[in-house]
C-alpha cells in the first residue's frame, strides 16, 4: 500500500513576475508619451514593452503559466464539443421565432384585455 504524501508546508505563487510585467507595460506607456521621438520609434517601444509583459506573464510567472494552461485545456474541451449541423440550426432557429412570436401575440392580447376590463368595465371610460 502507497503511504500518502506529506506537504512540507504551502507554497505561496511567486508574483514577481506579474508586477514585472505589470512594470514592463506601464514603463512602454510612460515612454511613449515622455520621448520626443519618432512615432514609429516610439509605437515600437509601446510593442516590444507590451510582447515582452506578455511572454514574461505567459511564460514565467506562476499566474500565467496556470492561466496559459487553463486556455489550453479550454481550447482542447471546445474541440470536443458535438456542434449541431446547419439544417439543426436552421430548424431550432425557427422555433425560437415562432415561440417568440406566439409569445408576444399572448402577451399583446392578455394586455388588451387586462386594458379592456380596467378601462372599460372598471371604470366606465370606455
């Protein structure tokens, strides 16, 4: 029989690397609109701030690995899913505008009357 695993004691996500990124972002904004440069030098900056706050999220950090791992198993359960064929959506479609539309003719009646009896019999301004 296997003996259970003991946890030497919880260990806390490192969140170094998210304020990292989080500095990298705010750093590319601060420059771009502090350096009297050229736009294109400057647009490029903001990018390269933006592409390295992401890899270094994505890639590195605890959060963002977990995160990364998270859309990954999304991506992978979507691929399993049984969508329904074009004919199924058509028919489905259909329904939904029939049903709403018998709806809104028993809402549309039920509310004339409700307003027939008030006004009419209720209160005779008929």
């Amino acid at each position: 029989m296997n003996a259970p695993v003991k946890a030497n004691g919880t260990v806390k996500p490192n969140h170094i690397y998210d304020i990292m990124s989080l500095v990298l972002v705010v750093a590319g904004l601060v420059l771009f609109y502090v350096l009297k440069i050229n736009i294109w030098f400057k647009w490029s900056i903001v990018l390269v701030s933006l592409v390295a706050a992401v890899g270094l999220f994505f890639f590195v950090s605890s959060t963002g690995i977990s995160l990364h791992m998270y859309l990954k198993d999304s991506w992978r359960e979507l691929g399993k899913v049984v969508w329904p064929t074009r004919k199924e959506t058509t028919q489905f479609t259909w329904i939904v505008f029939l049903f709403v539309l018998i709806l809104g003719l028993f809402l549309w009646l039920l509310d004339s009357s409700i307003s027939w009896l008030f006004y009419n019999v209720i209160l005779g301004r008929g």
